[in-house]
C-alpha cells in the first residue's frame, strides 16, 4: 500500500463509488431473494441453521474462522441449486461469486473464513488423490477454501472483481474454483504464488486495503477524501462553535449576564455575549469570519443558540454527577424551597454520596438543579423529587437518606415529603433533621426562654440596622472608626473565607442576621470591643440628626449595665457553639462526628453550669472593666415581691444577681435545647458508629445484633456479623488504629470485612443537614435578579449548575467543550456546509 501512485488511488476510489450506485437496487432484490429462499427451508425442514454464520465485524477485529454449514458437515459437496437454495453461509466464499457486492458483503468475505467443524476433520481427495492443505492460508492470507465446491478461492479478487474473461486460467480463483492441489505449490508453477502476484490480484489488494483502512477509521471516508472543501469548512464550523462555547461557558462560571437591551440601530442585542464575541473575533480570524458572513442564520449567536449551548454544558455536568453516584454504593437527597425575585417557588435538590479517587474514600455533595413548583404541598414536592431523580438517571435503588429542614410539609409523620418517598422507596428510610437546623434553633429557643436575652437580641438587631440604613449614619461611623485604622468594608459580608471570621479589627459592625447564624456571635464580638465607639458612633449621630429620638432611645439603652452584662453572656455562650454550626455546614462532616461533637459541647456546658459561680466571675469583672470606662453605673434592677415580667430572684449582690437571673437560666435551657436536638441516645440508622475503634468499648452482642437487625437489607452477610466484628477488633488492634480514626481513614482497612465497608459507606453518605441546598439559594439569588427575573426554568437551571460548580472538576471547561464537540449532542451543528446543516 506504501508508495502507491496518487492517481492510482483516485481511479480505484472512483471505480468504488460508482460500483456502489450500480448495486444498490440489485442487492435488495438478491437480498430479498435469498430471505424468501431461507424462510422456505426452514419452514420445510422445521429447523434453524445454526451454522449459518451472520457476522458484523467490528473495525479492530480480525478474521473470523466460521463453522461449516450443514451442507458441508458431512465432506460431500452439494450442487449449485443447493447452495442458492441453503441459508447463506459467509464463510463460503462462493456465495459472494456472481451477484452484486456491497461494502458490508466485501468486509464480510475479508474478515470470514470457514474451519472444520472439528480438528479431526478430513479434506475431500480430488481425482489426483491429493487434499487441501489448511497451512497454506498461513503463507496466503487471501485463501478461502470453499467446503460446497472442495476449490480455493481469492478473497480479494472476488471482493473486487473485473470483467471476466475467456481464459479459464484468468477466472481462477474468482468464479472457477481451484482444486489442483499437487500444483498449489512450487518455483515455477506454483499456481499460489502466480495469482498472488499477477496484476488482477495486485489491484484488488489495493482496493481491498483502502476499504479496510476506512472501515478501521486510519483514514477519512471517501466522501471526505474527494472533498477536501467539504473537511475544511468542517473543522472552521467547529472551531467556531468552539469559540463561542467559551465564551459562554466563562461567563456561564463567573455569573456575568449574556443577554441585554435590544439596539434599534444596529438591530442586535446589546450584552455581554455579543461583546466578548466581538472582542475574540478582533484576534481570532476564524470566528471573525464567521460571525460576518452574509447569511443571518447558521451563526448560532441568537438566544435560542444560547439556550442550547447552556442546556449541553447542565446535561454535560449532571452526567458526571450521576455517573460518580452511581458508582457509589448509597447516596442521599437533599431538597429545600425558596422563592426567587419574581415570586416563583423554586425547589433545590442536591445530593450526598461517597466516592473512591486514589484509594482514598471521599465524601461530596453536588447541587443538581431547580424545580419550579406549581404547589408547595408534600405531594408535589415529593413527586417532584422522586420524577427528577429518575429522569436524571440515578439508581433510586442505592437511595438511602433524605435530608430536610424541620417544617411539618418536609418533615411529617403522616403524609410529608419523607414519609412519601419512604412509602414508595423503602430502602429510603433514614430521614435527618437538618443538624444546622436544629443547632440554630437550640440558640433561638435558649434566647427565646430568658425575657432579657430575648429583648437585649431584638435591641441589638435595630441597632445594627438603624446605623448601616442609612448612608449618612454609616458614613459618621467610618469617620469615627478611622481613628482605630479600621478597613471600611461591607456590613453584611459574605463569609466566603472563613480565615476573615475572627479578624474582627479590619471589620465594621456586621448587621444581625436571622439567616447567618453565625452573625450573632460576630455582632457580640465587635460590639464589646467597641462598646465606647458605638456609644460615640449613636451620640454622634444625635447631634447631626435634629428631632430624632432613635439614637437617644439606643444610647440610654447601651449605658444599661444589665443589657452590658446580658451582652457578655451571651457571647461567651455562644462562642462555644459557633464552632460547631459552621462545622455542621461542611460537606466533610458526617453524622457520628456531628452527634460526637453536640455531645462534647452538652458536657462542656455542663461542666460550666456545675462551676458557674467561678465562671461567671470572670465574665462579671468584664463587664464592670467595660461600664468602668464608659461611666456606666454597676447596679441591679430594683426587686418586687410581684415582679412577673423579668427575672427576679433575690440576691444579695450585684454579681449574684446576675448571675441567677442571667447566667444560670440561660445555660439552663442551652443544656436542655442540646439534649432535646442531640440527645444522648443513638438511633438505629447510627449503630454502626459503635463500628469504629474508639466505640468498641460500647459495642456488646446485643449491639451487634441490633445492628445486624438494622442493615440487613445493606450488608451481604448479615449471619456472618458477629464473626467478622470479632476479626475487626483484632485487626484494629494488631494496627493500631488508634481512637482518633475517622469513618474515611476506617474504610481504608475494610477490604476484608465487607460487612463493615457498607456500613461505614452507608454512614458516610447520610445526610447531615440541607446546607448545600441553602447555598444554592445564594447562588440563586446572584443569578436571577431583578434585572433577569423572566429567565425560563431551563436557562436558570443550566446557569446555575456552571456557576455553582465552577470551582469542580465535573465543571472542568475542556470536558464540556470536548462532549459538546466530539458527542451526538450537536454534531450536526458541526457539519453545516453554506450555512446549511448537512444531518
């Protein structure tokens, strides 16, 4: 094939196509033919021919040996009428003889050859009492023996053949078959050695590799070879799409509006796609000629375009998160609703899952897309849910968990989302109260529960506000906070960093915000160590402000020892909590160190309440240091025999006040609150924590067969338990894996313990709150504003999956390019010729 002439080849390729025309009609009629001519066969004989071999080789596959037909299986050689009456049988080479070759025929014939249909088969002996030689085929690939006519064909020359002649010597091995077996082969006359190097077969060789070569994929079709135009407008088209599918894809990432107003001049759309399309094109000479051809579709530059490459790059996302989970063994669900700026209910559903990368167990939870809701009941969420899910393409079999806030809608016993969804998934029975959830409503009942806190919490709130809704009163507070060099920034920053949580000394007074449940402690924080700022911050405002009484009614409230002593409590109770909420809102924690840690925080709480006279005493000389220095007078409110409306016990001094109508009361209910949301009782769903080394001390026979009794559905050998329990406690203990393991470092020694390994797997993937849903609502809230408030449901969700995995490696730009380019998506798109599409 190497070194062959140019010309050479385009005659063969001409000589190909034509060929291919000609036979078109007549192969129908032959193919329709030899059908009729089976079914009547069969339905004589009544039986299948099994050694009728169809064969559709695949590009990389090499020759198939076929088994004989039945014709055959008995060494005698049937007549001409039988074999066009006998199914067709393609590893017969003279079945291919006298009728019209398709392209798929002449593979066929390439790739197929017939074996005996056992080695102890014996060739027929000719009239010179010689016999056919398989071994020859080693030294002649192209030798076909034919079993119905005991000859030797050419598999070449038959693919391709010319016109025949009258020369018998010529038609040898192509339509007379060749059984002259003691001159086969020889130096001079072998007839082997003649045919395969004569002129006939020397050409069908060519042809025969150009086809093999197009069919293996070494080189383009014969359509693409004869049109070189055809290739080059091709590869312009998809490096133009390329283009324009980065531009989207960036600005799809970054959450920058493609679309915007309507230009009556220019008649086009003037937004930031458009924009950045015209700037790539000023250095890529590609897509510049592109977007100035005269034609005015075919550019893929229209909104409807757009919403198709955004569609790709959601579908392109989803499968990479929907083919890692169901790799996984379990997943959860994960789902919350809000409203979005034009009124419409959206519902999130997010998903948490384990997987494996470099032998490494890995824990994530992937936003899957919205949902707009028509009903906000249980029954449209949970068939929402459930349809979403199964349209996506997730194994609803490996479901397990279901994450949600506690509202009665989601959380019902009767007829709720979880209940629902149990009913119809049974596996799906875990359901968990959002841990955030219920962390933040131990801090909102305990606050609730003490009058004070609860009235110095909403004093607090106006304050905050009263200073940062107004520009004036902000801008009178950077000028009083510029003598401490603080860094003038946003009041309601977004804790992107958590690094920037505790730098309080470049921060101004953050807002006290319902939905940043870290914000109560931050606004504590700042306020006690600028208490003296913010009163000359209010005292300030009260001069430049003639008639309005709010600053004086928040001043004279500020120089109230009890709200000061009030303040610190409850920042140095709610230190001890902040920690944890923003551990719960992790993607990495999971249940059992969840429960661990609430713990951990009831037994510190309680260990201050038993000490609370020590530990109040500091914080009591804290608050005298902070009322010393701005001449707030240290007292306690006056006590009434019939005092209903505050706390007032009696007390002997100041700080004993305080301390019992305050301090106590307060880690009271926190101590309550905690054990109510975390109580001290395990649940069934987490026995399997009782798994990990440093829990063996809990674990007896009786746990062990509650758990066996609670995972029976989930592990393989549930009789086998206790043993293998057993032989795990030895391996712990032999390698030391000491009391700090966590559930990830715990799976990496499970490959002999499966059991186990679906517990723990089964553990991880639980949820342990709906945090993820509660950031796509911010993502949400970025994406459709205002300005965008009629983007359609497909838009928003595709939006919102490139922006909100911009940062993941299912989001990578050089994997979406690549589906959208080399899948069935849009290939179309790709082969478009004068701004047709050619499908």
């Amino acid at each position: 094939m190497t070194g062959c002439n140019p010309t050479t080849h385009i005659h063969i390729i001409i000589e190909m196509i034509k060929s291919k025309r000609q036979t078109s009609n007549k192969q129908r009629s032959l193919d329709s033919y030899f059908k009729v001519a089976r079914q009547a066969g069969n339905e004589e004989t009544g039986d299948i021919d099994e050694n009728s071999v169809a064969i559709n080789p695949s590009p990389n596959e090499s020759v198939i040996e076929a088994e004989p037909a039945l014709a055959c299986s008995e060494n005698t050689p049937s007549t001409s009428s039988e074999i066009l009456l006998s199914p067709i049988d393609y590893s017969d080479p003279v079945q291919f003889n006298k009728r019209s070759l398709s392209d798929e025929d002449r593979l066929k014939l390439l790739k197929t050859k017939w074996i005996p249909s056992s080695n102890s088969y014996i060739y027929p002996k000719n009239n010179q009492n010689r016999r056919y030689n398989k071994s020859w085929e080693n030294d002649y690939s192209w030798l076909r023996y034919s079993p119905s006519q005991d000859g030797a064909y050419c598999s070449l020359c038959i693919a391709f053949q010319d016109h025949p002649s009258e020369n018998p010597r010529y038609n040898e091995f192509v339509t007379i078959p060749y059984n002259d077996w003691k001159n086969a082969l020889g130096e001079k006359r072998g007839r082997l050695a003649l045919h395969s190097n004569s002129e006939r077969h020397l050409k069908a060789l060519e042809k025969s590799g150009l086809l093999l070569s197009v069919s293996d994929q070494r080189r383009p079709s014969i359509v693409q070879s004869i049109s070189k135009a055809y290739s080059d407008k091709v590869e312009k088209n998809r490096a133009s799409l390329l283009s324009l599918i980065d531009v989207i894809i960036t600005l799809g990432k970054r959450n920058i509006a493609l679309r915007g107003n309507w230009n009556k001049e220019i008649s086009e759309e003037d937004g930031n796609f458009m924009l950045f399309v015209n700037w790539k094109s000023s250095f890529d000479l590609v897509l510049k000629e592109h977007i100035e051809q005269k034609c005015s579709y075919g550019k893929y530059l229209s909104p409807l375009a757009q919403n198709e490459f955004i569609h790709c790059c959601e579908l392109e996302i989803r499968s990479k998160i929907v083919s890692r989970c169901n790799q996984s063994n379990f997943f959860s669900v994960m789902a919350d609703e809000c409203a979005d700026c034009s009124n419409q209910a959206q519902l999130s559903i997010c998903i948490r899952y384990c997987y494996t990368e470099n032998d490494a167990w890995y824990v994530t939870e992937d936003f899957c897309g919205f949902v707009e809701l028509v009903k906000t009941n249980a029954e449209t969420i949970s068939t929402c849910i459930l349809n979403k899910l199964r349209e996506w393409g997730f194994d609803l079999t490996r479901l397990r968990g279901q994450g949600y806030d506690g509202c009665s809608t989601m959380t019902g016993e009767v007829s709720g989302v979880k209940t629902r969804i149990t009913q119809e998934l049974s596996n799906a029975k875990y359901f968990v109260h959002c841990r955030s959830h219920c962390l933040n409503l131990v801090v909102v009942n305990s606050c609730q529960s003490v009058a004070v806190v609860r009235n110095f919490m909403a004093i607090l709130g106006k304050i905050t506000w009263f200073i940062s809704a107004s520009s004036k009163r902000k801008n009178i507070m950077k000028s009083v906070m510029k003598d401490e060099g603080q860094i003038a920034i946003q009041f309601d920053l977004m804790y992107d960093q958590e690094e920037g949580l505790f730098s309080q000394e470049k921060r101004l007074l953050p807002t006290l915000a319902e939905t940043r449940w870290t914000s109560r402690t931050d606004t504590l924080t700042w306020l006690l160590k600028h208490y003296d700022k913010v009163l000359d911050i209010l005292d300030e405002i009260q001069n430049q402000t003639v008639g309005n009484s709010d600053a004086t009614s928040y001043k004279m409230t500020l120089f109230n020892f009890e709200i000061l002593v009030v303040a610190v409590v409850t920042q140095f109770l709610l230190g001890y909590l902040r920690p944890l909420s923003i551990e719960l809102q992790s993607e990495n924690c999971d249940l059992v160190e969840a429960h661990v840690q609430a713990r951990s925080l009831a037994a510190s709480f309680l260990e201050i309440r038993e000490h609370a006279e020590e530990a109040f005493d500091g914080l009591f000389k804290r608050a005298s240091t902070i009322a010393n220095k701005n001449d707030i007078t240290i007292n306690k409110p006056r006590t009434s025999g019939r005092q209903r409306h505050r706390a007032n016990a009696a007390a002997e001094t100041v700080e004993q006040h305080y301390r019992i109508n305050i301090f106590i009361p307060l880690i009271d209910h926190i101590i309550k609150h905690l054990n109510d949301r975390f109580p001290d009782d395990i649940k069934p769903m987490l026995y399997g924590f009782y798994l990990l080394p440093r829990y063996f001390c809990k674990l007896t026979e009786d746990i062990i067969g509650s758990i066996a009794n609670e995972y029976i559905n989930d592990i393989p050998y549930p009789d086998d338990l206790p043993q293998e329990v057993h032989r795990w406690k030895t391996f712990t203990s032999i390698k030391e894996i000491g009391s700090k393991c966590t559930i990830e470092q715990a799976i990496k020694h499970t490959q002999f313990y499966p059991n186990i390994r679906q517990i723990l797997l089964l553990l991880l993937a639980l949820p342990v709150g709906s945090c993820s849903c509660e950031r796509s609502f911010s993502a949400l809230r970025r994406l459709k504003t205002w300005n965008r408030s009629t983007m359609t449901e497909n838009r928003l969700c595709g939006l919102a999956m490139l922006h909100i995995h911009r940062s993941d490696n299912v989001g990578n730009i050089e994997d979406i390019k690549v589906y959208i380019c080399g899948g069935k998506v849009l290939f179309v798109c790709f082969t478009m010729i004068d701004g047709y599409l050619d499908e």
